[in-house]
C-alpha cells in the first residue's frame, strides 16, 4: 500500500478554507484508491467528532506558533520533521511558504508534489517582510519539489515566467446540491451574499461601502471573518449592528447552511483580486449563484460567460450587483451557466484523480 503525508493546512477534517476542503475531499479518496494517508494538522482546527469524518486517514498534530505571520512557518517545519523521521512514499505539500523545508524531504528520498497557491507575495495583508519571506519560499519550492500544481491556468503562466517551472493544472472542485431549505428570515433570489475572508485583497471594505446603500432595497449578508480580528471585522460588525438589513453571521462551518446561502441568493458578490482558481467562486457556481466578481484575469478564467464582471470601486460594485437584483431573467441565465460551467469544468472527482495520477506517477514512475 502506499503512503502519502499532506502537510500546510489546518488539518483534517478541517473547514477553514480552500486548501482544508480540498483535503477533506482528497483524503477518503485516496483511502479508497489503496493509499495508506497521513494528514498532518494543528491543535483546535479540526473537527474529530465529525459524522462525515473517513477513520482510515490518519491524523497527527504537531506544534507551532499560532500567529498570523509564522503559523505556516512553524506547523510546516514540525510536520516536515515527522515526515522526515517516518518517510512516507510521497508528500504533498500545500502553500509555497512550506518551500523552506523541502531540502529536508528531497534529503530524506522523500519526492514531493507541492500545490503552491496564489501569488502570496501580490496580497495586500501581507507586509514586505511576509512578502518577502513568501517570494523566497517560492524560489526554494522552484528548485527543490518533484512536481508543482497549479490552481489555475494564469498561475502556471506566471510560474513559467518567473521561476521557470511548469507543473500540472488541478483547479478546486463543487458540488451541485439538491434543494436546500432558505436561511430563516431570507427570501430566495431577494438578498446579496458576500463569502469571503475578511482580507484588503477581496475588495471587502469596498463592497461594505457598497452594501451600506444595497441594503436599503435588500438584504445584505456577509459570511466570513479575517481569523485574526481587525479593522474589517469590526466594519462587518458595526454594519451589521447599525442596519437590520445586513446581517454578519462571521465563519459558518455548516456545509449545509453554506450552501443554501449560495443557492437562493439573488447575487454573490466575488471580490477577491489575486490567486487562481478560488474554492469559493466554484462552489458559488455549482449552487447556480448569479454572480458578480471582481474584474481580473483569474475570475474571467473561472467564470468565462457565466458572470457579471465589476471593477473595484465600490460605486462600481453596488451597480453592478443592482442590476443583477433588479433582472429576474438575468439571474436565472446566470444561475444555469455557472452550474452548467462547474459541472463541466470544475468536480470534485476530477479534482481528486488529477491528484492521485500525479502521486502515482511520483511513486510508481
């Protein structure tokens, strides 16, 4: 049987973001395709209790600093550690920040396949220590992993032209759920949703500018929160506590509850600016949200037809998400396209073999 150790998330089953989804995805079905795995995590960022939790993946916590500049850092270097010392046949490695510690695999025998993100060094939380530290994890992830994968397409362009390095283009999955009860006090089609981490990056403090006048025709809901409190947080909060027509419900770890959001809202707003593929903008889609998104190459990428493109300005965001409310006929043709585009384009089971080949061709080769 072989093994493989997935190492740079919170854990397993863990709900925090993309990487964690994936995992949750990608670890049964490696279990299940005779793969004896290992998900290496931190301490309260999973749920063990979990019902839909596979008991074949194993789980190890080891130690770090639970900060928001060294927590990658530090988890990444105790898990690379315990890799080091039981040597599975291959790891997968999640976030470039993690490149540091690939000379202690690469020594070890151990071949490597690292998902390397977004352009961390391009985000607008990240201060130039942060950036610089990412670029340089970048640069090592270059030289010392076996295989790269790329979320999107644009990404393995800019990976070519900066490091010289191609790799394997393996997006995020969705899935298109049956019909879900509407959150109470909600109406279908008749509310905006924003999903999002509560970063400069995902245009947040421009769309809460933009919900201040949006809530005075509809209800506005804001689902996320930073991870580490901040000036956008407590905008969240306030706008939510000043208008009863906005409504911050913070992280929902409810997959359920998530996902009704997306199905029955009217627009969903997607701000975010860098990165490739985003698991939120896929999932959005697989629930057939109309959706309006930040103009960039990587949202174009993703969302092709299926979606009303905005630029940054918060003037800018509260009209496009207008006339997506106020045309009934256009968030229908919105809806299916995006279903019908993830539904082709973006699945889990696809998702899930793109990565199972390429350890295999890393183990077997």
């Amino acid at each position: 049987m072989p093994s493989v150790a997935i190492m740079g998330t919170r854990g397993y089953p863990s709900y925090y973001g993309g990487f964690e989804t994936a995992v949750r995805k990608l670890a049964p079905f490696l279990a299940d395709h005779g793969w004896d795995v290992i998900v290496y995590g931190r301490r309260g960022s999973t749920q063990d209790n979990d019902p839909a939790r596979d008991k074949r993946v194993q789980t190890k916590i080891t130690l770090g600093l639970q900060t928001k500049s060294l927590s990658t850092l530090s988890y990444g270097l105790t898990s690379s550690l315990d890799i080091v010392h039981h040597k599975p046949d291959a790891a997968l490695v999640m976030n470039v920040a993690n490149g540091y510690w690939l000379p202690l695999l690469k020594h070890r025998g151990i071949p490597t396949i690292v998902n390397v993100d977004g352009m961390e060094w391009d985000r607008a939380k990240w201060g130039h220590l942060a950036k610089k530290i990412f670029r340089t994890g970048a640069i090592l992830t270059s030289r010392f992993a076996n295989e790269l994968v790329y979320d999107s397409t644009e990404i393995g362009r800019r990976w070519s032209s900066e490091f010289g390095r191609d790799g394997v283009f393996i997006p995020y999955g969705g899935e298109s759920p049956e019909a879900l009860p509407i959150e109470p006090g909600l109406a279908h089609r008749e509310y905006i949703l924003l999903v999002a981490r509560l970063v400069p990056e995902n245009s947040v403090r421009e769309f809460l500018d933009a919900a201040r006048d949006l809530a005075h025709e509809w209800d506005v809901v804001l689902v996320g929160s930073s991870g580490y409190g901040g000036d956008l947080d407590e905008a969240a909060r306030a706008l939510s506590a000043s208008n009863p027509h906005v409504h911050w419900y913070g992280h929902i770890h409810d997959d359920a509850r998530l996902l009704s959001l997306w199905q029955h809202a009217g627009a969903y707003f997607h701000g975010h600016s860098v990165g490739g593929t985003n698991p939120a903008l896929v999932q959005a889609m697989a629930c057939g949200s109309p959706t309006v998104a930040r103009d960039t190459v990587y949202n174009r990428e993703v969302l092709a037809n299926a979606g009303v493109f905005v630029n940054s300005g918060s003037e800018a965001i509260a009209e496009g998400i207008a006339a997506v409310m106020r045309d009934s006929h256009l968030q229908g043709e919105l809806s299916s396209k995006a279903t019908e585009r993830a539904m082709q384009n973006y699945t889990w089971s696809t998702v899930c073999e793109s990565y199972e080949r390429a350890l295999a061709q890393l183990v077997f080769a």
